[in-house]
C-alpha cells in the first residue's frame, strides 16, 4: 500500500492504473467499521482502491469540534493495509488549501435544511473538498455512507450538476449490537453517555414502527421521535426531521401515496452533536440505501 501526501504523486499512481477501474472512499480518518465496509465494497467492486484521510477544515464552524477531532493516522494506515488498499492519499491541510486559495463548489436547495439549517457553512465545505479530491484521484466509483443522508443527497447533486465522471456508491449504516450508528465522533461519549446514545436508534425504530403499521402522518412520526427523545434525560434534541429523500422537504401532514420518508435527527449527548436517520422506502421505491 501506497501512502502519498501530494497531489502529483497521486495523479502518477491514476496514470500508472491506465484503465483499471478506480474505487475512491474519502474519509476524515479516525476509521471504524462503517468506513471498512465501504472500502470492502470498493475493493469488491473495483481493480484498484483509493483512500484518502484529510481532516477538512472547511467543513467545520467556528464552535465546532475541528481541533478535538480525533486523528490516528498509525492505526489508520494498519487498518487499510489489512484491506488491501492500493493507496491512501493523507495530504496537509496547505496542499488541499494552499494560501491563495478562492473557489467553492456551491450546491443550493438541497443543502438548505436540515444539518445545512444548524450548519451554514459545512456543506459547501464538503462539496469543495469531495470536487477537489473527485478532480485528484479520479475514481470510476465514490463511496459514501448512508450514516450522513443529507451529504449523500448532496453530493450526488453536485456530481450530476457538475457533471463528474463517475458513479455515487452509497453504503448501508453500520451500527453497534445496540444499534448505535457508528461515527468516529462516538469516541466523546463518556460513562453514561454512551448508553444514553441509544436512545437516537430507540427513537428511529418508534417511528418505523408506527410506518410499518401504515401511518403516513409526518407529525406522528416526528412526534414518536420526539416523544422518545424526550425520555432520555442526557439527550438534548437538536431537530428531528421526516423529509421527501430525494429533495430533503419537510413533510407536512400525510405524505403522499406511494412515497418514502427519510427519518434523521440531531441530538446532543452532552457536548456531542450525533447524526442518525432511517431511509424508508415507500410502496413505489425500493427499499432506502
Ligand atoms: O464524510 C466525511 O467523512 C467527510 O464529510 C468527507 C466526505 C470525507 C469530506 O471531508
């Protein structure tokens, strides 16, 4: 496995591939077993695989977590090694954004509700880092994970809008036996927290329930949420949401015939901001990613 720190050293690895099919996961490091999953589809689905681990600043506010977030580039790289990663691109933040650095890549609508709402200046973040590594390493396939709904939404806009080469891979929620989604962020949770961290989970499956039972009322399935939340004394709810997947617009009243629902919430444990969500298929789709 290759570890490269610059970006012409990646684009004469992508030569030297000639043809073969490239997968990419970009990450910000810090791997758990959802990441390993994605780099296990790309190494299934691809002739050669790409990781990159870069802790991108622009995507996170000013109050936000950036100088805790955890970082273990070491055991990172053993992780891939077992893997049977190609190469991994790990670059300093001055090679991503070099001081004359100007542009953004921009997504509209869809970044507006939800995370986009609490956060007004992270995806635009995401979207000019995942173009700037997209442009990079050239992959025939990105892999992302279903874990964060919106930025997937997100960027396959963008990769649609501005019409990138390559196909948007999204990959289920790898969770905990106890249902906690995995997130490199789990590792603020500390004694109870950890425990009351289920409760995002409990919440998301009081709502599918009562789908699977047939109610389309958007307001009983965010209250089911709320209501479970509310039960957790460690949780303080952020928003809970249930939205058309596709364009991220809040239902109000019955959702249409037909249609699915993407349940998400934020909710603070403590000082930890943590992202959930179910994607449900309506009787017109296939089940959600
Ligand atoms: O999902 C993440 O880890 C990040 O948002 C990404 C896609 C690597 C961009 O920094």
């Amino acid at each position: 496995m290759e570890v490269v720190s610059d970006i012409a050293s990646v684009r004469a690895l992508r030569r030297h591939y000639g043809d073969a099919t490239l997968g990419f996961v970009p990450t910000m490091g810090y791997l758990h077993e959802g990441h390993l999953e994605l780099v296990r589809r790309a190494r299934r689905e691809n002739d050669r695989v790409a990781v990159s681990i870069f802790v991108n600043p622009t995507q996170f506010g000013p109050t936000e977590d950036l100088s805790r977030y955890p970082r273990d580039l070491e055991r990172d790289l053993a992780l891939l090694r077992g893997e049977g990663v190609d190469f991994v691109f790990a670059p300093g933040d001055g090679v991503i954004y070099p001081p004359d650095f100007q542009s953004s890549a921009l997504v509209r609508g869809v970044t507006q509700p939800l995370e986009g709402a609490r956060r007004p200046t992270h995806f635009e973040g995401v979207t000019t880092v995942v173009a700037k590594l997209f442009n990079i390493v050239r992959p025939t396939r990105a892999y992302f994970g279903q874990k964060d709904a919106q930025q997937v939404v997100v960027v396959r806009q963008m990769a649609r809008d501005l019409n990138f080469d390559l196909d948007v891979i999204v990959c289920p929620t790898v969770r905990e036996p106890d249902g906690l989604a995995m997130s490199s962020r789990n590792k603020y949770l500390e004694g109870d927290q950890r425990r009351a961290a289920t409760v995002l989970n409990r919440a998301l499956r009081a709502a599918e329930r009562l789908w699977n039972e047939d109610t389309r009322d958007s307001e009983a399935l965010r209250a089911a949420m709320r209501d479970t939340l509310a039960a957790e004394p460690l949780a303080r709810v952020d928003y809970v949401s249930a939205a058309d997947p596709q364009t991220l617009a809040e239902y109000e009243g019955a959702i249409p015939a037909g249609a699915g629902v993407l349940l998400s919430m934020a909710v603070f444990i403590g000082r930890t901001r943590l992202i959930d969500n179910f994607n449900l298929a309506g009787a017109a789709e296939q089940p959600g990613e």
